[in-house]
C-alpha cells in the first residue's frame, strides 16, 4: 500500500491494533509489488477499466500508490490530468519520480501524507482509489471523511481489499484475521459519508465497491 497515509501499497506502522507494518524495506516490497505474476489475480488492467473516470483531463488519487502499479494505469486513462500518487512513505515518491517518464505518465504527482490524513484538496478530486490498503489503515470512518471532503460532490471512491477467507500469495496481504470484510467496510464507509452504488465481482481474492459521497 507511498504518498499517503496509510496504506496497504503502503502499510501502516506498527500499533497495539491492526496488521503489523511489513513494508520497512520499501525498495524490497517494490519487488513484491511488481511481480509479474501478479497481473493474473490482480488483473489490473480490468480493474482500472471498471473505474469509472469521467474524462482524459480528470483529477484522481490513488493512495497507498506504492511502486506505482495502478498509479500508472490511472495515469495514462487521464493523460491531460493528473494522479496523486498518495502514500507515507517518501522512497516509493522517489521510485515514481525516477519512473514516471520512462512510463508515459509525466502526470503522476507524488504526494506525502500523514497517517491519519491523505492530505488531498478539498473538492478537487474526480476520483479517489485505494487498493490493498483500507486494512491498514486504523481509523477508517475518520480517514474516508477526509477522502470525503476531498471529493467533488459528483465524485467517486473506489476502494479493492482482500476478502478475509482468500488465499493470497505471500508478503500481498496481512493474515487473514487483520483482514476487512466487506460488509465490515461498506457499514464503515457509509459512517464516513458513502454509498456503495456498483460492485465489480471478477476478482477472485478480493471485494471491490464503488461508492459515491452522500450530500453534505
């Protein structure tokens, strides 16, 4: 979970609560990230298609961006727009930096956050994606309604974590009892604000929710 705040691209440091950090060797997890076999479970490509961006000129945040594997695929959907790559973490900003180029996606923006704030303008972002991320991050309800604000009133959420029961390779996600069902983060998120209004179901391993924000 790199710019941001929390994040299974980035992970979350170690507390009383929640799964452990297990990405105190960032430049090693990239590796981990990149992993060609990845692609097959993860399918990438059809889960940034199913995102649903309005246009090439549109904002978006991908937090927990890690290495860049779905920062970069965002990226070349809205190349007159921009993708905070949002994460806690300053060597993935470096990595994306030293790669945006060599990738075509000169629109990545690094962005570093805090913990408990993506640090993301108000009303700015079309929108908002996070993956393999929301179990690390602890104050859930606290964090998205900040994510909230940072969304235009038409925007979008899209939030992909691992479901408890999956079997997923090892060093991708925190044991199964750290893990968020989906029920458990759809009842979070509409604290924070949200309603589910699509539901992707072709990835094995993993539950994937659109949501939009409630009226404020």
């Amino acid at each position: 979970m790199v710019v941001l705040a929390v994040v299974a691209s980035v992970g979350c440091r170690p507390t009383s609560t929640g799964p452990p950090h297990h990405y105190d060797d960032p430049k090693a997890m990239i590796a981990v990230f990149e992993a060609e076999e990845r692609d097959a479970w993860q399918q990438p490509d059809k889960v940034v298609r199913a995102v649903p961006i309005p246009g090439r000129a549109a904002i978006v945040a991908d937090i927990g961006a890690g290495s860049g594997y779905f920062t970069r695929r965002l990226a070349a959907r809205v190349p007159e727009g921009r993708v905070f790559a949002v994460d806690v973490d300053g060597e993935f900003a470096d990595y994306l930096i030293d790669n945006r180029e060599a990738w075509g996606t000169p629109n990545i923006e690094p962005r570093l956050a805090m913990y408990d704030d993506p640090m993301l303008p108000p009303d700015e972002l079309d929108v908002v994606f996070t993956a393999n991320t929301y179990a690390y991050i602890r104050d859930r309800v606290g964090y998205f309604t900040k994510v909230r604000t940072a969304l235009k009133a038409d925007g979008r959420l899209i939030v992909l974590d691992f479901r408890p029961d999956a079997q997923v390779p090892q060093h991708m996600a925190p044991e199964p009892r750290f893990r968020v069902s989906r029920d458990e983060a759809v009842r979070e998120l509409e604290l924070a604000g949200f309603r589910v209004v699509d539901e992707p179901a072709f990835l094995e391993l993993q539950w994937f929710l659109v949501l939009e924000p409630k009226s404020r």
